[in-house]
RNA sequence: GGGCGGUUAGCUCAGUUGGUUAGAGCACCUGCCUUACAAGCAGGGGGUCACAAGUUCGACUCUUGUACCGCCCACCA
C-alpha cells in the first residue's frame, strides 16, 4: 500500500470534532424502515427529564447503552435508538417557576404580550412570583424545555451517541399526547380505570395528588404531646400524639383490646378538650399497648390507620385540613362536627382557621396548655414520614376525585409478565417482585397540575351546573390531542362551555408515568401506524436505573400487558450509580459535580466511555478521574500501535516494491499462534458482548491489546521492517494487518472516534465500508495447520516466547542497560517438546533479544516458575 | 422488621463449573531517550481473599452463622 502521512500525536478534540460532522451527515445511525423485524434491534431510550443539566450519571448510563447498540449495529443489525425527553410534569414547572419568577393562575385570561424574563437569583432572598395565564405558563414550559433539549443534543453526539436524532420526541408533544391519551381511552374501554371521590395522599405544596410509587419517606424531628382527655364518666386518661392539630378531627379514640388499662372504657365515649366532641371509645387491634400510653386519637387522617378505620365505615369524615395546607373554617355543632359546647369550639376553631399544620400544632398546644389539657413539656422523637419525593411538606390524606388505575386486583398477571423479561443483572428482578407484591393502593393516575398531557375527558352539568362525574364524555380516538380546557366535547358547542346543561373539561393532567409508561409506543407510534408498531413493538431493550423499577419499569409493563397482553421489552438492563468517594450518590443537588461538557473536553470522549464501560451492568462506579486518564492512555496506544502497523504495510520508499499478503500469507509458526490466540478473543468477545457483559469483553480486549503491543509487535517487528519481501515478512505484515483489524472493531463500541479514525486511514478502503461502525464484526479466521502442536494451551509458543523475552528484559533491566543492550549468550533448559517449540520462533528472538549469537538448547531440569530454566549472558560492551 | 447486593493489594476493581504459588490498572520504588508511542518501555515491592464454623484430598469460590457497608421495601399515635 501507498505510504500515508499521520500525525505525530493524536489530537482527540479534533478528531472528535471531525467524526462528529460525519456522523451526522452521513446519516451511519439512520433506522431503516424496510429492515425485517428480526434484523432489527429496538431500543427503548430513556427519556432523561429536561432539568436544566446533565451530569456524568448521565453519561454513565447512556454511554453504556451505547456500546451495546454499536455492538448490535456491528452484527448487522438495523438499529432503531431514538432519544426522548421527558419535559412532561413538575420539574419544568418547577424550574420555569423559578428562572422567570412566575406561577400559573389558571383563571387568568392570556396575555399575548408576556415575555418571560429570567429572573436574578439572590440569595437569602425569596421571589415574588408573578402569576401568569395556563396558555402563556405552558408556551413558557415548552420555551425553556426546547432551549434545555438542543443543549442535551449537543452532548449526547459529542459523547458519540449513536442516536437516530430523526426519531426524538418530547413526552409533552402532540404525539406523545396522543399517544398517551389514547393509552387511557383504551384502558378505559377495557375497564381497567376508574374514578373516585375518595382520601388520597396528597402534596399540599404542589396542591395534587401523588401515587404510591411517588412517595418516600424521611425522618424528621418530632415530638410526643401528652393530651389529657376525659371520659364521660369524668375519669381521665392521656394520649401521647404527634399531631395534636388534628384533634378538632377526632373521630374515634381506640386501644388494644387486651389492654386493660383502657377496657373499662370500651363502649363509652371521651369528650376531647376544647372543642368538646364526644367521640367513642373503641377497641382496635392496630393500638400498641407499648407505644406511647398505649391510647390514642384516630382522626382524619393522621396516618394510614386512621385512614383504614375510616374505610371499615363506623366513623365519620371530619376534613379540617385544606388542598392548600391550611386548616379549614369548621362550623362546629352542624353536621359530623359534633360539640357538646359549639359556640366554644368554634372559639377555639378562629383561631385556627387559615393556619398550616405546623403553626396550627404550636398553636392548639398553647390553647392546651392554657385549659390545663397538656400534660408536662413534649417528648422529642424521630419519626419516618412519608413525603411526595420531590416535595418538602409531609403528604396529607385529603378527599379529592381523581383517576385511578387497576393494579391491585392484576398484580398476579403483572408479576407474570415482569419475569417473561430477561433481567440483566438477573437479581435486579427481585426489586421488581417485591415492590409489586407490597401494592396496596391503585395507580392514581390524575395530578391537580398543568404542564402534562390533559384527561381526554369532559362532565356534563346539570341543570344546577353540577357536574355528573359518573358519566364523563370521553373524546373520539380521530380527534386526539384534545384539551379539554379549551376543546369541545363531541355534541357540544363551546357556548355550552361552564353553562346549566352544559359541560365542563376536566382540568388535571395525567401523571407523568402515565405518559412515559407508554415510551415503547410512542416510539413505535401505537394506535396511529400498525405497521410500524408492529415492527417495533416489543422493543429488544429498556435500558434504565434500578430506582425507578417500581415507577418506569413497572408501568410500562403494565401498560403493555393491559394494552395488547405483550411485554414491553425482552430485555431490561438495570445501570448502577456513580457514587462519590464516600459512596454517596453523586448528584447536582450535592454540588460536587463537575460538567459532562468540561470532561470531555479535558479527557475526550472516548475517556469518558471507557470509564463507563469499565461498570457491569447494576454495579456503582466511583467517579474516578485516574479512570479517564486510563482511558485517554489506551486511545493514545491505540493511535500510535496503528500508525506503526501502518508504517510496516506502507511500501518500502527506498525499493518502491509493491508488496502484496493476504490471510493465506501467515503462515510462520508464531503468526499462527497469535490468530488462534486472537480467534479465541474473538468467541469470547462475542459472547460477552451478546450477553451484555461489554465490561469483561472490555478488559479482555484490553489485555490482549496490550500483549500484542508489548510482546507481538516486539517479537516481529524486526521481520516485519527487514525482511519485507520475504515469506516470512509478509507473514508477519498479513498478521499485523489482520490483528489491529481487530483490535479496531472489538474497541470500536467502547471507542468509537479513535477507531473511526484509524479505521479511515486504510481499512475503510480495504474493506469498501466507509465507517467501522458499520463495518461486520470480527470473526475466527481457519488456520493453516501447523506442525507441532504450537497453540497447545499447556504451553503455546507465545507464553513460551514470553518467558525467554521476560528472563532477558529482567536481566537488562537489573542491569540498568536499555533494552537493545546486546546478549551474548542465552541458555535454555527444558523438557524437549518446549524446546522444539522454541526453536520455531528462534529469529524473532534473536533480533527482539539483540541476541549476538543462536540460542543454546539443553534438555534437562526447568525452573519451578515456568517452562524453562534460563541463563542470560549479556554483552560487555554496546556495540 | 423483610428483601437484594457487596466486603479480595494503599485506591478502583477482575477472579469462569472448587484445583498448583490469588490477578489487573492506578499509586509507590528502581532503571531505560528504544527509529509506533516519555501521553512511552522494562523491572520490582505490596494481600491471613471481613470473621467463625462446616462440607471436601483440596475453599476467594459451596453451606450455615456473625459483623460491617450500600440500596430497595414496610412499620412506628
């Protein structure tokens, strides 16, 4: 071949920077539509939420991803790996609230002339947020989401994402709106959602709704208040409680039936102090006679056995906290808010009303305090409550109508499905398992918010414009987007809009869930085009974090089992964490991140991959910058040990000989050794790869990359520069070719810029495929016979030369001589099949060696280490 | 309280179905400008495989228990 002109050193930013451009002007990563389904691997991407940033967890994730869809490309498949982005839900109101200073009031008319602003940040200093229309808060959202996304894009292709950037979608779009819609249409229509007037945990902050998969719960500083509280008969008793605002909504006071203590009291009733509601006395099984005084309040709702109780139906409702937080103005003496002294109580109640639970605690407990009903000073205790996860207020129980979907009443079938999905790690499945077998509430599905994707759903009014919730007016699938807010029902004209004989449209939104439960389908465009559907539905891949196996996982199964009774996906591989030093979760809430964009930058691409790469699947990696420093060493190596390949296949400028090897070339003993070790690297890879195992094929690549540079390439380098145009010169060329092939193709998942450009310097050309990572993965090649038994594991004639250049390395080195030192001498003993072995590959030693004369043999006694027992003499003088 | 995973060199991690003397990278030490690479190369030191018991001819590997770390879930007036 004609000699090439390389760059003395590799420069990764502009290497990255031009691959970059081709890449996404030759459209390599382009799905293909006409591909059969079976040739064709589908990937359901995480949509990441449009939050501003992205981090290096991000990067971990994807990356990982990644270098299984370029390992699935390399097997010819036609990749389908589109890129989503949740921007649907609270976040992005959140942070829309928060940059430009805003809150959207709903009642408020559009304003066509508002332009968000950005709002200063000042610490200590809490914005006044102007309040906006639903229209021009929603144009916001989508505003700053589509800024956020075109950043996110930048990234993800500098990070040499092998995306499909034709097929993105944004969870808030038309069609993911559609999509999503038409997912509750359909479950409605197969009777698996309801709705219902009923307690629900509730965010008073964020005023809505939450799901069980949204919940968690944290600890938090507490204390015990000791109520004195008497009984009809006049006899006191004390509750020890840690929400004493709640008694105005005492319904009920219990202890366990065995408790002795209390059973006198079973079947009277107490009257609670201040307020003066006679309230039963009651036997409950949940009363623990150690906790506390082993008496206490059942109320609406303290907690979830309060809520329990409710359910079982001997006690009334009595809501005094409001959707806003606040207590509520109670009226004392009508309806259950029964008092012996209503016009006291209700004295009491002022004072109360418009107060948030925790000033209302402090409150009522001066009011206690006052009429001697508190006994001594509160008891401090840690306590687990349960929090809306992205809330900072304790989660209420509140009566509200919302959607729910069935999910108790299937979990066996889901569970069914959950394990037709090949786990990768297989245990992740457990954390599947469990979460669905402790389900005790159905998938509440509404959210009192407005930047998601509306009910399709509106309420007739009646005469007195109260709507009937128990025959909504649901939209024709044609019609779909719809918003209910400002669409008509079919039948209505929108005059009819809030009128007597009217409707109304429902104003929530779905969860966000309930919208990326449906990722698969948005991608394979459901319900809009069967054909494509059909061709990308189930998806090979989800690829996603553990944390969310009980939201995202879960879902998404569900809906496709209540969908079409299909799984999603047949395989879901679960990324672990990257945790600090001290094995914290690394995340922008910490601040001790640093950008992904400035990494790169630093470290290059291929760096950063090879760090994530280095992580199996569900195992926590350390962010370790010394990681991409290794990785930025192994593009290096790779960048030089190509361009000495190169420089060898180059034709001699001197001779101008055109020289020409292919595979039947290699034919000297240890070429041959070499391709049977480099066979066997390339079943194990495959393997590995296929099983998504890419961290150990990663390192096995790596290992045997290294051994090719520092015992291959040393052992034939002299053969192949001097003796060109001999047989065994071009075996060695032939060899040297094929190998770093290889080498290529095995990195080019983990790495796709460097072997891109090493590829384009010969190979592409060679093998008429303009881009390695189209390029056919590597196989075994057949191998010429050799005469004794060379590639013999016990002892192959690569670990036996291996000892021999070791024994003289480690004698120049002792030496303190460099390592083209001259040997006089080099004196082998052993067992003579070794020995005959060795002599097969006797000239490459000698000129590796700088050996001055042959190797002396003799069989006889090796050294315990190894196979031989070896004398070196080196030189006295260099010359 | 239930479940899952982990504990191997100073650090980060490999370690196949049990099989000689437990590996790698980083870090450390000693050398070497060697015409692919000093962003390199060669050599070297460093481990009671968390602990205990058991199975076995043989245990980092299998069983049981304990301790510690991490995560998930549940409960707590």
């Amino acid at each position: 071949m004609a000699k090439i002109e390389l760059p003395k050193k590799y420069k990764s930013l502009e290497v990255e920077e031009k691959w970059g451009k081709v890449w996404k002007d030759s459209g390599v990563y382009h799905y293909d539509p006409s591909a059969s389904r079976e040739n064709t691997y589908v990937v359901d991407t995480p949509p990441p939420t449009v939050s501003g940033s992205l981090h290096v967890g991000h990067v971990f994730s994807y990356t990982q991803t990644d270098v299984v869809v370029r390992y699935q490309r390399m097997l010819g498949k036609n990749i389908f790996y589109p890129m989503g982005w949740d921007d649907n839900g609270l976040p992005t109101e959140r942070r829309v609230q928060g940059l430009f200073g805003i809150k959207c009031l709903p009642t408020l008319p559009y304003d066509e002339n508002f332009k968000p602003e950005i709002v200063p940040q000042k610490k200590g200093k809490r914005i006044v947020q102007k309040e906006i229309s639903r229209q021009n808060f929603l144009e916001t959202c989508e505003m700053q989401t589509g800024e956020d996304e075109k950043k996110y894009e930048q990234l993800w292709r500098h990070l040499g994402l092998s995306i499909d950037w034709n097929q993105q979608y944004e969870t808030i779009n038309k069609h993911s709106q559609t999509v999503s819609q038409n997912s509750f249409l359909d479950l409605n229509s197969k009777g698996f959602v309801y709705s219902i007037d009923s307690p629900t945990m509730w965010d008073t902050t964020f005023q809505t709704a939450v799901a069980q998969a949204e919940v968690e719960e944290r600890e938090r500083q507490s204390a015990y208040h000791d109520i004195v509280i008497a009984s009809e008969s006049g006899e006191e008793f004390v509750i020890s409680t840690t929400r004493p605002e709640l008694l105005p909504a005492c319904v009920a006071i219990v202890a366990h039936p065995d408790d002795e203590r209390y059973q006198k009291f079973f079947g009277s009733s107490a009257i609670t102090p201040l307020f003066k509601s006679k309230v039963p006395i009651l036997p409950a099984e949940h009363a623990d006679p150690e906790k506390g005084t082993g008496i206490l309040m059942v109320c609406t709702f303290g907690d979830v056995h309060d809520l329990d109780f409710w359910k079982k139906g001997n006690v009334p409702l009595k809501q005094i906290i409001g959707r806003d937080g606040k207590l509520m103005d109670i009226a004392f003496g009508e309806g259950v808010f029964v008092s012996e002294e209503p016009s006291a109580a209700n004295q009491v109640m002022s004072q109360l009303k418009g107060l948030y639970v925790k000033q209302a605690r402090r409150k009522i407990c001066e009011l206690l305090s006052e009429v001697g009903a508190l006994k001594g000073d509160s008891k401090p205790t840690q306590q687990f409550v349960k929090y809306y996860e992205k809330g900072d207020e304790p989660l209420e129980y509140i009566s509200t109508r919302q959607w729910f979907i069935k999910i108790l009443e299937n979990k066996e079938p889901l569970l069914a499905q959950g394990r037709k999905v090949v786990w990768h790690p297989s245990h992740m499945i457990k954390r599947f398992e469990q979460w669905v077998e402790g389900l005790n509430q159905d998938w509440c599905v509404s959210r009192q918010r407005f930047f998601g994707v509306p009910f399709p759903i509106w309420y007739p009014l009646n005469g007195e414009g109260e709507p009937d919730y128990e025959n909504p007016i649901f939209a024709k699938k044609e019609t779909l987007p719809v918003d209910p807010l400002a669409d008509c029902p079919p039948g209505y004209t929108s005059q009819q809009r809030n009128q007597p004989g009217g409707f109304i449209g429902d104003p929530d939104v779905m969860d966000t869930w309930a919208t990326s439960s449906c990722t698969p389908q948005i991608s394979s465009h459901w319900g809009i085009d069967e054909k494509r559907h059909n061709s990308l539905f189930p998806a090979d891949l989800r690829p996603q974090a553990h944390e969310i196996i009980r939201t995202w996982a879960f879902y998404t199964i569900t809906k496709a089992w209540m969908h079409e009774e299909k799984i999603p996906w047949e395989n879901i591989a679960i990324s672990g964490w990257v945790v600090n030093p001290d094995r914290e979760k690394m995340s922008k809430s910490k601040g001790n991140t640093v950008t992904p964009e400035d990494l790169i930058t630093q470290y290059s691409a291929d760096a950063l991959r090879y760090w994530a790469s280095k992580a199996r699947l569900g195992t926590d990696t350390i962010y370790d910058e010394n990681v991409f420093k290794v990785g930025q060493r192994l593009s290096t190596k790779i960048f030089n040990a190509s361009k000495f390949v190169m420089m060898q296949l180059s034709d001699d400028s001197e001779t101008t000989k055109d020289l020409s090897w292919d595979l039947s070339s290699i034919k000297e003993p240890v070429d041959l050794v070499w391709v049977s070790r480099m066979n066997q690297l390339l079943i194990n890879a495959k393997k590995l790869f296929s099983e998504y195992d890419y961290a150990v094929a990663l390192s096995q690549i790596e290992t045997s990359f290294w051994e090719f540079c520092d015992l291959y390439v040393e052992l034939v380098k002299t053969r192949a520069y001097k003796q060109k145009e001999s047989a065994a010169g071009l075996s060695a060329l032939a060899t040297l070719e094929w190998t770093l092939q290889n080498f290529l193709q095995l990195f080019a998942p983990v790495l796709p810029y460097i072997t891109e450009e090493v590829w384009s310097w010969h190979y592409a050309e060679k093998n008429g495929e303009a881009s390695i990572h189209t390029s056919s993965w590597p196989t075994p090649i057949e191998l010429a016979k050799i005469e004794i038994s060379a590639t013999n594991n016990e002892a192959d004639l690569i670990g036996l030369t291996k000892e021999i250049m070791n024994a003289v390395r480690g004698e120049k080195s002792k030496a303190q001589k460099n390592l083209r030192w001259p040997v006089e001498t080099i004196s082998v003993c052993g067992e003579k099949p070794n020995l005959e072995k060795l002599k097969l590959v006797e000239e490459d030693l000698i000129q590796s060696c700088s050996l001055k004369n042959s190797i002396e043999y003799q069989e006889g006694q090796k050294a315990e280490d190894g196979h031989f027992s070896i004398t070196v003499t080196l030189a006295e003088t260099n010359d």
